[in-house]
C-alpha cells in the first residue's frame, strides 16, 4: 500500500519534469536555433531481488534534442547563415569548444567573426577576421570583399553521443564531435533558422502530462483511501 | 512546478519585448530612413537531474537536463536599403549604399545619419531636420538663387547674377565595419560604438558606399507585412507560454488535493 503511494508519487514527479521540459521548449519558440528537447517517460529495469515479487520501477524522464530542421526565416543581412539538415557551428569559448545551430553572427570592434554570445565563431579550427564586406558561400566559406577568408567549422557529435546544453544558444559535446564531411554541408547566407519547436505538439504534451499527472494523483488518493479503510475497519474490535 | 511558472513567465516577458520592438518598427514606419529592430533571444542556463545511482547503474540512464526559459541576447537593427521616395527638393538627399552623413551635435561630439532631409538655417548653415549641422560644415551664400548636389557629394551653389556655378565643398560620407554595432540615439541619429568600429570616411559612389542622390529621401525599411506577421508569431506564443502557467498552476491545484 505504501508502496503504491510511493509509485503515484514517483509518476506525478515524472510528470512534473515532463512539463518543466514543454514550459522550456515554449519558452524558445522563438529562439534562434533552438533544439526542443523531446522527454521519453522510461521505466528503469527492476533490480530483482530474490523471492520478491516485482514491484514499482524506478520511473525517469529522459530528453532527446530533436534535430528536425527549424524553419527558415530571410533577414537581408549577409552574415545571418542557416545550417540545412545536420550540423552545428563551432563557438571558442573559455569553457572550451561549443555548438550552436544559432547563425546570427556579426562582427565585434576588431572584425572579428562572432556568435550572438559574444564569443568567436570558429573557422577552419581558428577564429576569423573579416576588414572588408563580407559574404558566405553554401559550402561555409567566408569572403572578405571577394577574398577568400576562411570556411566555417561545420561539426556533428560522434553518433551515439547525446549533447548538453549551457544556456546562450550554445552546446556541449562531451562525447566529442566530428567535421561533416564537405559535400554533406549546405549553408544558406541571408537567412537564419528558426526554433523547431512546434507549438501543436508541445500542446498536446501538456495535455497528456497534466492528465497523467491527475491520473497519478488518483491512483495517490485510491492507496490512501485504501489505507484509510485498512487503518478505520480492520481490527476493529466490537463491543 | 514552480520552476515550470517561472520559465514560462521569462517566456512570456520575452514575447512582451518582441512586441515592443514591432510596435516601436510599426510606429516608424514612416520615419526617413529608419532601420527596423529585432529582438533575438537565447535560452536560459539547464538544471541537470541525475538519476539515483542505483537507477543509472542499472539501466545507463541518462542525466536529464531542463531548461529554466529564456532571456534577451540582443536588439539587432538591420541596416538594409530603406525604399527611397522622390521629394524635387534639392536639398533632401538620400544614400543609395552603405554610407552615413555626419553631424555634429551641440555639445561638439558626431553622430551619424542615413536621413537627409537638409534644410538651411537662419545663418545659411546646412542642417538635419531636427537642426544639427551637417558635416563638415557649409555655409551658403546669401545671394545664392540655384543649389545642386552632385552624385559624389559636392554642393554647387549659383548665385545671384552669376553664370557659373561654383562649388561650396564636399559632403563627408562615413562608413562603419559593423553598422549593427551602431547606437541609437534617437532623432534617427546613431553614435559610434566600439562594436560598430571607428567612421571612416569614405569616397562616394566607391566600395559600395553608395552616391548621394539630391532630391530623394529613404524611406523607413520596416516591412509592414513582415512586421504584423511576427506580431502574430508573438501574440501565439504569448498565450502559448500562459498556458504553460496555467497547467502548472493547475498541477499544483491537483497536488494539494492528495490530502482530502
């Protein structure tokens, strides 16, 4: 009995983390470059004990980053860049190397080649200077006044790899990353990419996880009466 | 749960300045070479949970992380050609290209301007709209009946009885590495910055600079399509991000009623 207490808690804690991740997601529906982060409920093998019979799992939410194309968005300005299909660019940080899907860069006082966070976008593995105007090609190479001047870091994690995330538009990949290969690479100058979030879907996911979550808290209240009558009916002596 | 309210209200405050700055490009619309703004967000710092050891041990679980909302990284100010529109006054002059006019405030420092509707003063002085002197500084004859400016910026002025025209001096046009840098300042003036880069001055008609052309003005470039699209995007997520609120709200209203 207290047992299925403690398993209708753990539901509606699940539930709660569900919708902490939808608040995000909306949250940045309008930020550029933003990867929804997709909760998967998952039931953790029970450890069996022996002579037991099962009993509740262990419950958690596990969240993938969605790498559905966002949408495309045309803003004029030369130095605004969309990655198509796969792919992050490379941000310098101090914390070291960091992807982003963000490609509203510009430039900072000395020319440098910099991403939304203030920190240096990375081509060919260094950082870019650009004097002149500049102009980026569908393979991510950066013209400076016609010059070639570099071609941007195009990278993905190493498959299996799941990305962590710091805030800032910004991604960690601590499985490490690799280049894409070049022909794989497709850029487009003057646009900028959209959140993949997709507000119908976070909807009815917020359905689901607030009536999962009064589903569990059903389940709570049907134990307690449970308990209730064991505690109030059985063993009651009669006169 | 509170977490949840918490990120969807920084959600909601940032679909609130969104809308501020439509509402500021609406308002514009109209104004001489006025250069739309944007707002541009990023996502807040993550909260990873980890699973209990003995969970993570058992089935590889995985840290979840989760987001605590969004912030404003920047308003962007794009410095696209405005539409240009024909006025006949000599006077009024737009830049077709990169370029920006130099004036000079009152207190003895520049600014800078894309809005060239010149007028003179009392003292014959070139000046913007709002009567700041245009650089580097012109002063028209009295007598002068006929005034031109040329495509490279000189200013030609034919007096009174004269045949020829002569020439009062040249226009500077400035240009900046990174115009985005610039700062507003207001009276559709913008001051250098150091993420803007230093003016330099530039040769009309040269290095896409752009000619000034007498006789026009640039219009704003506020798409007013484009504007009340994204006004439309903002409403939705507004409401979509109160929503969010609302279930949490809700949550928590189921939570307290475990206990009868």
């Amino acid at each position: 009995m207290i047992k299925a207490l403690h398993s209708s808690g753990q539901a509606m804690l699940v539930q709660q983390r569900r919708h902490e991740l939808i608040a995000n997601n909306l949250a940045n529906a309008n930020t550029p470059g933003f990867q929804k982060l997709i909760s998967r409920v998952e039931q953790a093998p029970l450890a069996a004990v022996p002579g037991q019979t099962a009993r509740s799992a262990g419950l958690s939410v596990s969240a993938l980053t969605s790498t559905a194309q966002g949408p495309l968005e045309s803003t004029g300005n030369a130095l605004d860049v969309a990655l198509m299909g796969e792919g992050y660019f490379l941000v310098e940080t101090p914390d070291g190397p960091r992807l982003t899907r963000d490609g509203g860069f510009a430039l900072g006082p000395d020319g440098e080649l910099l991403h939304s966070s203030g920190h240096p976008v990375l081509a060919d593995g260094g950082s870019l200077r650009i004097d002149g105007q500049p102009s980026i090609l569908p393979d991510g190479s950066l013209l400076d006044s016609g010059r070639a001047a570099g071609r941007l870091s195009i990278v993905r994690p190493l498959a299996g790899t799941e990305l962590r995330r710091g805030g800032d538009n910004l991604l960690e990949a601590p499985g490490g990353y690799e280049e894409v290969p070049l022909e794989e690479v497709s850029v487009q100058a003057g646009r900028r990419e959209g959140s993949n979030v997709e507000p119908l879907e976070e909807m009815v996911a917020m359905i689901r996880a607030f009536r999962s979550y009064e589903m569990a808290q059903k389940a709570a209240q049907a134990a307690d009466e449970l308990l209730r009558v064991a505690v109030e009916r059985v063993g009651v002596l009669r006169a | 749960m509170m977490r949840a309210m918490s990120t969807s209200a920084s959600g909601m405050r940032a679909q609130q300045l969104y809308v501020d700055t439509i509402a500021n490009n609406l308002a514009n619309v109209n104004t001489t070479a006025f250069k739309a703004a944007r707002a541009e967000f990023q996502d807040l710092l993550y909260q990873t949970i980890a699973p209990n050891q003995r969970q993570a041990a058992a089935a590889g679980i995985q840290p979840v992380q989760i987001g605590h909302g969004v912030r404003l990284a920047a308003v962007r100010r794009d410095f696209g050609q405005g539409s240009t529109m024909v006025t006949g006054n000599a006077l009024d002059l737009a830049i077709t290209g990169d370029g920006f006019f130099r004036v000079e405030l009152p207190d003895g420092s520049y600014a800078y301007t894309r809005d060239g509707s010149f007028s003179l003063d009392g003292e014959g002085s070139l000046v913007t709209a709002g009567g700041m002197r245009v650089a580097p500084g012109f002063s028209f004859p009295e007598t002068a009946t006929e005034v031109g400016v040329q495509r490279d910026g000189r200013i030609l002025v034919r007096s009174d009885g004269e045949q020829e025209s002569s020439e009062l001096g040249s226009l500077e046009v400035y240009r900046f590495a990174n115009p985005a840098g610039l700062r507003a300042v207001g009276s559709n003036l913008y001051a250098e910055t150091e993420a803007s880069g230093q003016a330099t001055l530039g040769e009309p008609g040269q290095d896409g600079l752009g000619t000034v052309e007498s006789g026009l003005l640039e219009m704003s470039n506020v798409s007013v399509v484009e504007e009340m699209v994204r006004l439309i995007e903002a409403q939705r997520a507004y409401e979509l991000n109160s929503k969010a609120i609302q279930t949490a709200e809700d949550m928590l209203g189921v939570t307290s009623q475990i206990k009868r």
